[in-house]
C-alpha cells in the first residue's frame, strides 16, 4: 500500500510540473518546472525497473538540458511577452495531446505482447555469443548495432550543424573559492562515475551513452567555472573526437568482413573486447556532442568568459 501511495503521488506530481512547466508564465519558471520533471521522471523510470533510462534521464532530462535551457535564458535580452494563446485554446491542446499520447500507449501495450515471448526466447538464445552479460548492452551493441551506428551517424549530424553554425555561447562564470572547490571536488568524481558506467555496462545498466552524458557534465562544470582550459581547443581536435566513436564503429564493422564475416558480426570470442571498444570511443564522442551543444559552437579563442550586456553586438564583433 505504501509504495502504491509513492506511485501515485509520483505519477500525480509528473502531471501537475508537465502542466507548470508548459504554462507557467516567466520563462525562468518554466525552465524550473521543467527540471523537476526530468528529475521526477528518472525516479519514475527507476520504480519501473528501467535503469538504463533513468540514468540518462537524470543525466540528459534535467542535467545537461537543464543547463542549456538556462544558459539559453542567459541569452535571452528582449522580455519575453505573456502567452497570447487563449486559456481555453491551451487547454484544447493539452487535452488532445493526451488523449493521442494515450491512443499510442494503448496501441504499443497490445501490440507488443504477440512478440514479447518470441523476442525474449531469441535474446535468450543468442545471449552466449553477445560477449556481455547484460541484455540492453547487447542488442544495441551487437544484435542491433546498425541502429546504433546510425543514432552515432545522426548526432554527429547534429554536432557538425552547430560547430559550423552556431557561434560559440558566452556563458556567466562563477568566479569564487566555493565553485572553485566543487570544481575540485566533482570533476574527479565525474570522470571516475564515466569510467564506472562504462565499464559496467557489459554486465549492468550503464554504457556508452549514460558514460558519455557524465563527462558532459564535467564540462558544464568546468565552462561555468571559468576553467581557461577552453581557450585551447582546436576545430581540428574537436573534430576527431566527433567522429572518434562512429569511426571506430565502421572500422571495427569493415574489419569483420575483411576477415570473411558479416558486416557488424562479432567472433564470440572477442566480442566483449570490441564492444568495450566501440563504447570507449562513442562515450568521448558522445560527450563531445552534448558538450557542443551545451558551449554553442567551436570556442572562438578570444571569447569573453563573461556574458555580454548586449548578445547582438558581442555576435557582430567575433563573428
């Protein structure tokens, strides 16, 4: 009974912060609001038995998109003007939004049960030759590893995109001995949680992308801190370690077919290691690309660490 209560109360709350965070009316609330959902739904997820999802959830949902929703904030210099939309207008949209996002839950939950015993027993069978443990780690590694291939395809996509477009944002630093200590204190503790994650993901929830979407962290953590470490990148670097992950996926991929097998079709016996492998470099990779996202663009070397008084000029001067 009482974790029927938690349920409900948790199921009630997400409900209540999705409905704030999308009518809330500062945008300062919204983005607030919309944190605390994030956070609540990687709880939700975990009461779900979905580690996995919860742990990319705390680190995407309300971490790294959370900062950038505020470092955008930050940007912003023109008030924002109040929602011009009709109350009973919004409330329309809310309603069929719902009603089709309940339509589509139905449908998976019929649908999927004519194959779930069929794909269990598969897994079950070609769990021996995965060279993980853990059954997530080994379809989006090895039996489905064209999917994955692809995502990486698609977010290097998106990261080119903003390297190229987007200049880099200048975000407030926060000079004092008390971030100065938490930089010292949590940047160790973030690479070492990477490392964790990546490494346990063979036999545990974890991976490539919950590892990757730490080290990002790191480097909100230190972009906010005013590290000059930024000042030194290069295009060049920030390039290579775009592709790193999807490189080392195709090579490793065209290796196997040079040596008579399929494309993307491990030898049991040294699956394990090319995993780890691929998921070493997807996890800087990964990390890269969220980072870009999070910094706006390649950092120009004489950019201000200090947010602008005016966004529009400061654009114009360095670009």
């Amino acid at each position: 009974m009482s974790w029927m209560l938690i349920d409900l109360t948790l199921c009630i709350s997400l409900l209540i912060l999705a409905v704030a965070a999308l009518y809330a009316r500062g945008l300062q609330q919204r983005v607030v609001f919309f944190i605390a959902f994030g956070l609540l739904c990687a709880i939700a997820w975990a009461r779900l038995n979905a580690p996995d999802l919860a742990l990319a959830e705390a680190a995407i949902g309300a971490g790294l998109t959370g900062a950038l929703l505020l470092s955008a904030l930050n940007d912003e210099t023109d008030p924002q003007p109040p929602l011009t939309q009709p109350r009973l207008g919004r409330l329309l949209t809310t309603a069929i939004t719902a009603l089709l996002t309940l339509a589509l839950c139905a449908a998976v939950v019929t649908l999927f049960p004519l194959h779930e015993g069929i794909a269990i027993q598969q897994l079950q069978q070609q769990m021996p030759h995965a060279g993980v443990v853990h059954p997530v780690t080994a379809v989006l590694l090895n039996f489905r590893a064209w999917d994955t291939l692809l995502e990486l395809a698609v977010l290097l996509c998106a990261a080119l995109t903003v390297l190229n477009l987007a200049p880099a944002r200048p975000v407030t630093a926060h000079d004092s001995p008390l971030t100065g200590m938490l930089t010292r204190i949590l940047l160790p503790l973030l690479t070492v949680t990477a490392g964790y994650l990546l490494w346990t993901g063979a036999h545990a929830p974890g991976g490539a992308f919950q590892a990757g979407a730490v080290l990002a962290a790191a480097t909100v953590v230190l972009r906010l801190n005013n590290n000059p470490g930024f000042t030194h990148l290069r295009v060049g670097a920030l390039r290579a370690l775009l592709a790193l992950g999807l490189l080392l996926f195709l090579g490793v991929g065209l290796l196997q077919t040079v040596l008579g097998g399929a494309f993307l079709q491990y030898p049991p016996s040294t699956a394990g290691f090319l995993i780890l492998l691929i998921e070493a470099g997807a996890m800087l990779s990964i990390a890269c690309m969220l980072s870009l996202v999070y910094l706006g663009g390649h950092l120009h070397p004489h950019w201000p660490c200090h947010a602008p008084s005016n966004g529009v000029d400061t654009w114009k001067r360095h670009s």
